[in-house]
C-alpha cells in the first residue's frame, strides 16, 4: 500500500476554504493531515485536533518541516507568496489561496520557485476544472452542440464578508486592501474567469468594466463590479460580482449563448436543475439534472491523483497567473475608465 501525502495548511484565515479542506483530509485514505497554523487558535485548535493534527500559530514553521509533500494556503493573499516560494523550493507541491499575489511581480517570483522546486501548483479558483457541470459545458462546445459561442453572463451577489469564523462576526482581511488587491468583484468573478478560459480554451483579450460602493459607501474596497470581458474566440462575457445583497441574499447564474444553443443555469433559484435550448429545433426550454461534481472529485483529489503519478494537472502556476493578470487588468480598466487589452 502507498504511503500517505502529508498534509500541512498554512492559515484558516480563508476559513471556508480551509475548513474545507480539513473535512476533505479527515478520514482521507490517501493523505495525513499532519499539521495545521493558524493565529486564532481560540477558535481553530478545537476543529484542528478533531481532525487529528497539531495546531500551531506559526505559519513559518508548517512550510518550513522537510516531512510534509503537500501545502495548503488559507492565508491572506497578501502573506502567500513568501510562504508558497519557501514550501515550493523546499520541494512541497501547493494547493493556494486565491488570489494567490497581490500583483504580477509576486507572481513572476512565485512562478520561479514553483519552476525551482519542480512541484505542482493549483489554486483554489480553478477547481471548476475537476469536474461536474463546467466539463460537460466544455464537451457540448466541443460536439458542436452548442455551435460557436456567442455571448455569456455571469452572477455572484452576496453579501459583505465579515464573518472571522463560522458565526463569529468582525473585521476580516478580505475587507483590508493592504491583505488583499480588489474586494467583491475579484472574491468571486475570479472563478468565473478561470471557468470561462477554461471553457472556451482561449484567453482574454481585453477588458473593460465598473467598481464602485453601492451599499457600503464607507468600505475602503468595492462592493460592486461588473466587467465587459472579450475572449479570442471573439465571445464576450458580461460578469457582474458584488458584496451588494444581505446575509441570506446569495444569487448566482451563468448563462452561456452560442449560434446553436443555450444553457442557463440559477442554482440559488432552481437547485439542481438546468435549462437548455436547441435553437435549430424546437427552440424551447428544456430542464434536465444539472450535473454535480464527477464523482465528489475536488481540487485535492486531483492534486493527490497528480503526485501519486495517476492524472496529469489539470491546471498549473500558468493558469493561476492568467487569471490574476485578467482579474488585476479589470481594476486597472474600471479605476482609469478605459479598455485594457491583454
């Protein structure tokens, strides 16, 4: 029997997600969770010790142990690539925080050490890529079901971030520019662009767009973004991303146009369900089971099928690059008022 990937997750300040993580590590047949860091050991050391793991404040020091293969970051942005560069030549492969850098020239250096430590890197924004619904979009594409795309629309409405904890309420660093470049139009619309270039197989050529404080006038990063995005296919993306409903008021949609189909998808309204348009026949809308994640497959998975030699990374420090690339160009775009191309 293989041995087991030893895990290690820097930071639950990302709590969600890392969380999640726990959860997908505990009981995992392939993986120990060996350590875990996190500065809130009040809240954190009960959940990390039921898991089975040791709970530390350092977030030095879990990159730094030579008998871990796996780092997971849950930190702020902003502290991520020195802790990703050090777990990365130190021979670690890296499942990341996302955004991963505050901008391109951390990222490049991120990139050389990945590239120094010959390691895998995935960030959590790319996770759509593992399976379920955005993989059989890309296949309908692919057969021709869909004809070439046209146009797509992307919704994330959610409320203001200020839960440290599960139910515990205050000041997080998702509202702190000096931890993290954009607020509620890069927490969710990064996905969204990983997804899309994903789909399409293409990049973002350029891109346009408006941030602005809507509902929280005093907060120091926005709450509201939409972005007019244009992809070398020649499909444009229209992708409006806020923090501008209340607590309970989470919307999200996606709807995908092409020259021979439809695809319409409103999981916060219609769970569960997808609807689909054949524009060369009957041209109704029809509602079939939308498809849930291949499997229970997640990012974790994937990256423990990559080091124990059975798939090839469906993502990598390149993606991740491009997405934070597209997702800074678009403040760039919307602060200046003009059209960035890429």
């Amino acid at each position: 029997m293989a041995e087991k990937v030893r895990v290690g997750i820097v930071g639950l300040d990302h709590w969600y997600a890392g969380l999640g993580a726990i959860r997908q590590l505990k009981g995992n047949p392939r993986a120990e969770l060996v350590i875990v860091a996190h500065r809130d050991l009040e809240h954190a050391r009960p959940v990390i010790e039921e898991a089975g793991a040791i709970a530390t404040d350092d977030y030095e020091a879990v990159v730094a142990r030579d008998d871990l293969q796996l780092i997971i970051t849950a930190c702020p942005t902003s502290e991520n690539v020195c802790l990703c560069s050090k777990a990365a030549r130190s021979g670690k492969h890296i499942i990341s925080v996302k955004p991963y850098a505050m901008n391109l020239e951390e990222a490049k250096a991120l990139a050389v050490a990945v590239k120094e430590g010959g390691v895998f890197f995935m960030s959590f924004e790319c996770m759509g890529r593992v399976g379920g619904a955005l993989n059989i979009y890309k296949q309908w594409i692919q057969e021709g079901k869909l004809g070439e795309p046209i146009s797509a629309f992307g919704l994330v409405r959610s409320s203001l971030p200020n839960q440290v904890w599960p139910d515990v309420y205050g000041r997080t660093w998702w509202l702190d520019p000096c931890k993290v470049f954009g607020g509620g139009w890069v927490d969710h619309a990064i996905y969204q662009i990983d997804n899309l270039r994903y789909l399409f197989g293409t990049e973002v050529v350029r891109i346009s767009g408006e941030i602005s404080n809507i509902k929280h006038k005093d907060e120091p990063l926005e709450d509201f973004g939409v972005a007019n995005v244009v992809f070398g296919n020649g499909c444009v993306a229209t992708l409006e991303v806020t923090w501008s409903v209340d607590p309970g008021g989470f919307t999200s949609a996606f709807h995908l146009i092409g020259t021979k189909g439809q695809i319409l998808s409103e999981p916060t309204v219609a769970p569960g369900k997808l609807f689909t348009m054949d524009m060369t026949k009957d041209k109704e809308w029809q509602v079939i089971e939308a498809p849930g994640r291949g499997g229970g497959l997640t990012l974790i998975d994937h990256m423990l099928d990559c080091i124990e030699g059975k798939a090839q990374p469906l993502t990598g420090i390149h993606d991740s690059y491009r997405n934070l690339e597209v997702c800074l160009a678009f403040y760039q775009a919307a602060k200046t008022h003009k059209v960035v191309h890429l």
